[in-house]
C-alpha cells in the first residue's frame, strides 16, 4: 500500500496519469476508498474502470455503491457493456428489488446485448434468485444458446421455490451436467425434505466418470445422511472428504458432526468436534449439544452448554430447543423452565413455537398437564399440530381424557388428514373405559373417510436406500427377501420346538 501512495506522488510530481494503473492495483488489495477518489477525480472515467469498480463493489456486498456507479455511468454518457450489465443483474439478485431489476432488463434489451450468453444468464439467475421464475423461464426457453451455468440457474431457482419436480426435468434434459448441477439437485431436494432422494442423486453422481462431488456437494448430502440415518453412506463420504482435503472446509466439518451427532455415534461426533477445535463456530456447538440431547446425555448436553458460555459463545434460538429436549429427556422440569425464563431474560431471544412445543412436552410427561395446557393458552401466538401433539400425546400417558378431547378437537382443525390422532384419542378412551367414545370416533373417521395410512421403513444396504412397507411386494428383489425371512421364520420355528422339546424332557425327569 505504502508503495502506491509512492506511486501516486511521483505520478502527481511529475504529471504522469497512471490512475487506471493505481486504481486496478488498488481495488486488488481491496483499498476500496482510495481506489473511489482516484476514480472521482478522472473527468471522464473508461467503461473499463466503471466496470472494474462495479465488480469489486459487488463482491464486498456493497450493493448501492453499484447502482450509485451505474446511474453515474448513464448521467455522464458512458456506454455500458455486456459486462455491465452481467454485473448489475447479480447486483439486483443480492438487493432483491424486483422493480429494479426490471428497470436494468430494460436498459439491457435496448442497449443491444442481449444476445451475450453471460449476461443473459446473469438475467436468468437475477429473476429466479429474486423468485420470479416465470420471468426467469421465459428469457431461459427464448435464448438461442445455453451453457451450463444458464441451467444451473434455473434449475436452482425450481430448487429454491420448492418446485423440484421441475427442476428434475429440466435436470434430466440437460445436455451436459458439471458438479454445480448435480450440487443444485442434492442441495434442493435435501433443503425441502426429500432426503431420499438427494442421497440416490448423490449415488448416481458417484457414477459419474469425469465429475467430483466438492464440499458443497458433501456440505449438501450429508444432512440427507443425518436425517435417514443412513451412516454406512455417511462414513464412505466422510473418508473421502478426507482424502480429497475437503474436511477442512468448516461446513464440511460442521455435517460431518451433526451426521454423527444425529445418527447416535456420540463418541464419534465428540471426537470430531475435539478435531474442529478453535474453529468451532455456533454451529458445531448447537450440533454436539443437540446430539447428547436427544441420545439420553441430558447432563452431557447441558455441561457442555456451560462450557460454551465460558467460552463466550452466545447461545441462538436453536441451542435453547436443544436444551429444552435435554431437560425433555431427562426428566428436568424446574431446569426446563429455568432454561425457558433465561432465553428472554439473559439473552433477549423471543421464544418461539418450536420452544412453546418443547416446554409443552417436557410439562406434559412430566404429569403438569394443567400447567402445559395453560402455557398454550397464553402463547403468543397460534399454537400448531406440534404443541397441540405433545399435550395429546402426554394426555395419553397420564390418561386425561379432559385435556385430550380438547388437544385432539385444535388437531382435527389443523390437520383433518391425519388419522393418529383419531388414534391416540380412541386408544385413551378406551384406557378409560369410555367405549362410547371409541365407537364415536370410529363413526366420524368412517363419515370424513379417514384412513390409516401404512408406516414405512428406509434400509440402508449395500450404499443405497431402501423402501418398504407392510408386506411390500414392490422391491425387485422381494422374492428373495421373502424367501430369507421365511427360511429366519423356520429356523425360530425349529429352535423353539426344540427348546420346547428339552423342556418336555427335562419336566418328565423331574
């Protein structure tokens, strides 16, 4: 720095205009200040330096600063260019400003260039980033040429929307894919609950002679692993995130933690948190706790908690549900509730549903059901299936049939569809002896046609995933599976005659 300031004298002393020299160098370091009082002193500044000082703006998220430049440009006559313009849709994107947006589309088509394939993919990313798909689909179907990039773009705009079953068609039309692409389908069906199929998109990827999966890609699959417990896949791409240097990537870490945390390898995930150390964030600190929390090592999770605030982490929303299900699992009711006052009281976080449910949960098995009924009657806001769910649920196992008509009569509301807790509340009637009840019910799911719906079971094997239901016969390989459990079945059969047998004998001695 010091020797461009030497630079700029010499240039001053001796008359020399080096100033598109000094400002490309300084927006290199970024001396992003310095390099803009150069630039404002240039009568009339190139479309190359606009352009340079829009790009570096860009990048360090100074997104006024690039429509200020832009509408500088304009005033003074400076013809933009397909860069530009490339550079101001991704501007738009980031300020999520629609209107101005379209103003910048307009300049664009009358300035010429929209026959760039880079600045109308930028156009295409602006308009599905900014949620405006069928905008962004109607420049994508009327571009003569598409590269890669133009569909990723809007097939991530599908994905972000929650429309992945178009983003999967225009994914299975695609000329040619690269790892991005493959990343934006396992991102976007992991991000919306699909997490059977991001892991069999992953597979298929692993196929893929000439693509490599990167840390987005494994940042991106491994909570599909987490959430189906899928670990023989999980640990496969944990070592090979290893190999390829890849688990130094902190969100790589930070899943390969939460997949262990989840999946019940506590040791495992201790001794990944202990290998991330000093680069620990929030995150890393949520995902150890939360996975003591819901495997039973309620002291585990709150000592940890403890250790955290010595170490000045300031605990978020999610470490207060994690604790709130520690003090759940443990039985903690006076903790729980201390817990629930010091997020308001200590760190100024306003509770929310998620924590309501929990403290609800947590009073319910306790036996304090007049107290969770209350809390939810002075919620702040509408309680949902969950919180009324915990309440019925804990109705059931202290069978109050008082609190359970009214928890079960909010859930018909909420979700009419759902035949459990027609269940729940016909098996608490019948706990109760209140058979007149049960047959009421059953009446009403026979009136509204409520069904029970078959449960299903994922299996992993072989490194891939697995559906099945109640005598399922949709596997391609259910004769042999079928063939097993029958051969399993007579094997118990024989031992239990013979156990039987020995008995028998051994009654006839005596």
């Amino acid at each position: 720095m010091n020797q461009l300031k030497q630079i700029h004298a010499y240039t001053l002393r001796n008359g020399i205009d080096h100033a598109k020299t000094l400002i490309v160098e300084l927006l290199q370091i970024p001396e992003l200040a310095y390099a803009q009082k150069l630039f404002d002193l240039i009568p009339k500044p190139t479309i190359f330096l606009y352009n340079k000082l829009i790009q570096t703006y860009l990048c360090h998220g100074q997104y006024y600063q690039c429509v200020s430049l832009y509408s500088q440009m304009c005033l003074q006559g400076c013809q933009p260019n397909q860069y530009t313009f490339t550079f101001l849709f991704a501007t738009c994107a980031s300020l999520s400003t629609p209107s101005r947006g379209q103003i910048v589309h307009a300049h664009f088509v009358k300035s010429g260039f929209e026959f760039d394939v880079f600045a109308l993919t930028a156009l295409v990313d602006m308009y599905a980033k900014l949620g405006m798909l069928a905008s962004a689909r109607q420049k994508f179907d009327e571009m003569i040429v598409r590269d890669i990039p133009t569909w990723n773009s809007i097939i991530a705009g599908y994905a972000r929307s929650g429309d992945m079953e178009a983003a999967s068609e225009l994914f299975s039309s695609m000329p040619c894919r690269n790892v991005v692409s493959w990343t934006t389908m396992i991102s976007g069906y992991s991000q919306n609950g699909q997490y059977a199929k991001a892991l069999r998109m992953f597979l298929r990827m692993e196929k893929e002679k000439d693509v490599m999966p990167n840390e987005v890609t494994i940042a991106s699959v491994l909570p599909a692993c987490s959430n189906l417990g899928a670990l023989e896949v999980g640990e496969r791409i944990e070592a090979y995130a290893r190999k390829n240097g890849l688990f130094k990537n902190l969100y790589v870490s930070n899943a390969v933690l939460e997949m262990y945390a989840r999946c019940g390898k506590i040791n495992v995930a201790w001794r990944v948190f202990d290998e991330i150390g000093g680069r620990r964030t929030l995150c890393s600190w949520n995902s150890m706790i939360m996975g003591l929390a819901v495997h039973g090592r309620c002291n585990g999770a709150l000592e940890l908690y403890d250790q955290m605030l010595i170490e000045g982490i300031a605990p978020d929303d999610v470490t207060f549900v994690a604790l709130l299900l520690a003090c759940t699992h443990g039985g903690m009711v006076i903790k729980g509730r201390q817990l629930f006052q010091s997020m308001q009281t200590n760190f100024h976080i306003t509770a929310k549903i998620e924590h309501y449910g929990c403290m609800v949960d947590l009073l319910g098995r306790c036996g304090e059901l007049r107290e969770a009924f209350d809390l939810i009657q002075n919620m702040p806001m509408k309680p949902d299936s969950v919180v009324w769910g915990a309440l019925l649920g804990a109705c059931s196992f202290h069978s109050n049939v008082e609190l359970a008509e009214i928890a079960a009569e909010s859930l018909f509301e909420l979700e009419p569809w759902n035949p459990g807790n027609y269940v729940i509340l016909s098996n608490i009637y019948a706990s109760a002896g209140q058979w007149g009840g049960v047959a009421k019910l059953r009446k009403r799911m026979k009136g509204d046609q409520i069904t029970k719906a078959a449960g299903y079971s994922f299996i992993e094997e072989g490194g891939q995933i697995h559906k099945f239901i109640v005598e399922d016969r949709s596997h391609p390989r259910s004769d042999e599976i079928y063939a097993l459990l029958d051969g399993v079945c007579t094997k118990m059969k024989l031992q239990r005659n013979g156990t039987d047998c020995e008995s028998e004998l051994e009654e006839r001695l005596d």
